[in-house]
C-alpha cells in the first residue's frame, strides 16, 4: 500500500470522489473565517475549495507525499503547503480558525497524536473536522473486497479499518478535548467512462486494494479483474458508483 504516487493517478482513484466530497465537507464544518490548515492535503482537492472561499493567503495544507505536496503546490498556488506529519505539525499553537482533514484519518500511524495537534493548532471557539468512507458506504471499494474473498477468504476489507463508523469519530473528538460534537453523513458519487475506467487505476498500488492487488499473482488479478466486473453487472458504457462519508466537528 503506498500514497507516494504520481497526483494523476491518485486523481483517478480516489480523486474523483474527494473533489465532489470538499465542498459539502466545507458547508459540515460551517467555516466561517480564515486562517484555515488541510490536514492530509493528497493533491489538493480540499486545499483548493478552502483557497475559493477564503483565499490562497488564508489557507495551509500538508502531507507526507512529496508529490502530492508538489501537486498541491501548483494546483493551490499561493497557500502555504508543506511536507509535514499530522501528528506533528509545523505551526505554532493556536496558529488557526479552523483545522479540516478529508479522507485521511484511518490511515494516520497516531490518530490520538494527530486529533491533539489539531486541538492544538486551532484557536479558542475555532473548528476542527474530520470525514472518512463510511464502513460499508463506498462501493468501489466494497466491490472489490467482495471479489477478493471469493478466492481468498482472508483477504483483508477497507471495512475493519478503524475511523469507518461514527462513533469512532465522536470519541476520538472527545478523547481529544473538542466541544460541541457533532456528526453528519456526506454522499458522493463518481462517474467512470467504461470498466476500465474504473480497473485502472487499482493498478497504481494506491490504499489497501491497490497494495493488495500488486501482491497477487496474474492470474488472481486477471480472476479479481473478472468478478468485480461480474459484481457491477458487466458495465459497457458509462455508469457512476455511490460513496457514503462520515464526518465529525468539534469546537476548541
């Protein structure tokens, strides 16, 4: 499993879904002022609304991939994007009005770490949020899961990964010191031009089923291939797959 990929092929994996998910991530945090850090930037799609709505000069971001970071830096330009950890970021306490991270939080190696530097990042009365796929709630990835186990019955599920159901969220926010709680639940959905539009990029060894797909062999990549176009009914032509995604905001 790796996240040290070129932006284009991210874009095309889990891309689609995050550009539709930023805005309505926004209006659930109910920002209302900048400054504004991304935590877990990937290429930029969340940097870039929070830069539409409050500037580039009002907006920070980091990740851990450089090329995402570099990504992140063109497609933002002017926001202050940096190579850095979400479980020790580079600002001073208090530095915020408001900390977001989209997509990230299940495969941060110290969620508690990372839930406390953006408590500390965050200035009195500020925001802090956070989303991630529901459980269940994103096909594609379901989908592919599915297919798996019909040959391996061990094979590993993006399900058990932890941050997937709310209430994990909640006493994460919680443990954390946030106020005020709150949850809500975002749906998305990502059009592909054909099955390969969407087989492709599995290939780009990104997240849990891209890692997991590069360490099997032909012939159970060619039979997974297969099945979970068996499961989405054969697709032709175009067709589009939905994504539920779980959020979580406290005050400071």
């Amino acid at each position: 499993m790796t996240f040290a990929v070129a932006a284009s092929a991210y874009d095309r994996f889990i891309g689609r879904y995050s550009r539709e998910l930023a805005p309505r991530f926004l209006d659930f945090a109910k920002l209302t002022a900048g400054p504004v850090l991304d935590v877990g930037c990937g290429p930029g799609a969340l940097t870039a609304a929070l830069a539409e709505r409050f500037g580039p000069e009002k907006v920070a971001a980091v990740d851990l991939s450089e090329p995402f970071v570099a990504a992140c830096r063109a497609r933002v330009p002017g926001a202050d994007v940096r190579l850095a950890s979400a479980e020790a970021l580079p600002f001073a306490d208090r530095s915020f009005e408001a900390a977001l991270s989209q997509l990230v939080l299940s495969f941060v190696k110290d969620p508690e770490r990372m839930a406390a530097e953006l408590h500390r990042v965050v200035r009195r009365d500020g925001t802090a949020a956070a989303c991630m796929f529901e459980a269940d709630g994103f096909a594609l990835v379901r989908t592919f899961w599915k297919a798996a186990t019909r040959a391996d019955p061990k094979a590993p599920d993006d399900a058990r990964l932890p941050f997937r159901r709310t209430p994990e969220l909640v006493a994460l926010w919680e443990r954390a010191g946030f106020r005020d709680v709150a949850t809500g639940v975002i749906d998305v959905e990502a059009r592909y031009a054909d099955f390969d539009d969407l087989w492709a990029p599995f290939a780009f060894g990104i997240g849990p089923t891209g890692g997991y797909l590069a360490a099997q062999p032909e012939d159970r990549r060619a039979a997974l291939r297969d099945a979970c176009f068996e499961l989405l009914g054969a697709p032709t032509g175009p067709f589009s797959l939905p994504a539920r995604v779980i959020a979580v905001r406290g005050r400071v």
